[in-house]
C-alpha cells in the first residue's frame, strides 16, 4: 500500500537542516495572533463555550459578539501596555459590522492577515471557483481599507481545501498559516510556484486547550511559559519560531486575560529572552525570502 500524500512539501526533519538566525542573530522569533471575527446570527458555523443550543442559539453567538465589544479591547489594551507588536487574523466583514475594531487594528501599526470574510462560512467547503471569488473579495477588502493587500492568509476554521494553497498563490498571497507541521517556516509547492508556510500553533493557541482540552487560564498561561522556556534553550541548536495563538471572546475575558498577564510577564522578564526576536509572521516570511537557497525546506 502506498500511503495517499498531498504533495506539497517533502520530508526534512528539522535536526537535519542547515542552521541559521534570525535578525540581529537571535534564535526564537516569537509572534502573538489575535483572531478577530464575525458570525452571522444564527448561522451554525463558530466556535461554541460548552453546548451548542438550537438555533439560532442566541447564547454563543453573544458569547462571540462579546469578543468585538469587549474583549478584543481589553487585548488590545494589553498589548499596549506591554508594548507588543501583534498580527490580527480578520474576518473581512467586520469593515462592515464592526468598522471600529479594525481602524484600532490600524492605529497599531499591527500586520493584517487574511482571514476570509466570516468564520460563519466553510471556504475550503466550497467549489474552486467560489473559492477563489471569496478570497479575491476577502483580500480586496483588507486593500482597499488598509492600501495594501495582507501578505498572509489563515483559512476560517483551519480548513482549507485541496486546492486553496493553489488559489492563494494565485491571489498574491506570499505565506500561510494553515499548516502546523514544523517549528520552522518551509516552503509549499503549488501549481504557479512556491508559497511559504509559517509556523501557527495548535497547543498555544487559547482554543484548543481552553475550549476542547478544558484547561483553566492557569493551566493555559503555564503551558505558554513551559513551551517559551523548551524553546528558547533548543534554539541554541536550531532556530525556531515560537506563536501564540488567541482570540477575543476567549482571552478577552477578565479572568483569563488575568492569567495570560502573568504568562507574558514570566516569558519577556525571562533571563533568556534576549535571544528572542519580537516579530509578526509577515516579517518573518519577509526575512525568509532573503536567505539563500536550500537554507529554508523546499528553497
């Protein structure tokens, strides 16, 4: 039996590679993402707190709304205080139903990611050609508002389809975050030439330990500091790039926001944090494309 593969990108285990750093000559490129999104009332596609309830489940479409009036506030407040550069993954329609989030977004001087339009929709679920018309409309949105188009894209739900990275290509988009496989950015092939994936987390992302493991904001704020700490000591042997992954109706809440300010005073009081290079993923992808080729897997 030969095992079906999707043909994007080889096998390079990471102990093998050749070594390298990142500006400055530090080792750890450490970014945060906020998730910035809007859901149509009613419609069943969004992340749920507990059960979901019939439609149109009023409880966690408030719960999600709650992310747009309150909590993306108090991060962004957050951020602020800690003087933290951050990328944003933005649902395009929020231009149109929460115009206010994304001109504070902008303030900032904060990278844009693409995020499609709303995660109340599947774009990997559809054909190839309203695919591409979503992306295209999404990307146009973030250009016409921020005069230019985001150089990186997140699929809503982390769920692209066969032949997303093809239409992304295609559309200008010059890196991706839908592919957590490595630590490293690697580059993907594609049918018009290459796209680069950079790293975007599972594990340190408040959804998954947070909604679906039942972590508490402790046990979460712990396992940031656990994988900066394993991190930055084996970037002595191989660079990598360690992301935070969060979401405004999750870690917007006072009482989880209360943890994750302890996590992020633990990691950038740390005694080893002068190796880490405070960045976004755009910056990243930027610095990637100037290393020499065969330095980044699939260069």
């Amino acid at each position: 039996m030969v095992l079906p593969s999707h043909d994007r990108f080889d096998f390079t285990p990471i102990s093998k590679r050749p070594d390298y750093s990142w500006p400055g000559g530090k080792r750890l490129a450490m970014y945060v993402a906020l998730n910035v999104e809007t859901f149509g009332y009613g419609m069943e596609v969004g992340p749920v707190l507990g059960n979901a309830m019939p439609m149109p489940d009023h409880r966690n479409w408030s719960w999600r709304e709650y992310g747009n009036r309150v909590g993306v506030w108090r991060l962004l407040d957050f951020f602020d205080e800690i003087k933290l550069p951050a990328c944003h993954l933005l649902n395009a329609y929020l231009y149109d139903t929460h115009p206010d989030v994304p001109q504070a977004i902008r303030a900032r001087g904060d990278e844009f990611v693409g995020h499609g339009r709303t995660n109340s929709e599947k774009p990997g679920a559809r054909p190839e050609d309203e695919e591409r018309v979503l992306i295209a409309e999404s990307l146009a949105a973030i250009a016409r508002n921020e005069g230019k188009a985001p150089a990186g894209w997140m699929t809503p739900l982390m769920m692209p389809s066969k032949v997303t990275l093809d239409l992304l290509q295609e559309a200008g988009v010059r890196y991706v975050l839908d592919w957590p496989a490595d630590d490293q950015p690697f580059w993907m092939r594609t049918r018009s030439g290459p796209l680069l994936s950079v790293p975007y987390p599972l594990e340190t992302n408040d959804f998954v330990p947070i909604l679906q493991l039942h972590h508490d904001p402790v046990q979460f704020a712990d396992l940031l500091v656990r994988q900066f700490e394993e991190m930055v000591e084996s970037s002595e042997r191989w660079p990598q790039v360690f992301p935070i992954s969060l979401h405004t109706m999750v870690c917007g809440q006072p009482h989880r926001l209360r943890a994750l300010r302890s996590a992020f005073d633990r990691i950038m009081n740390h005694p080893k944090f002068d190796r880490v290079w405070l960045t976004r993923p755009g910056e990243i992808a930027a610095y990637c494309a100037t290393l020499p080729k065969g330095t980044v897997p699939g260069s």
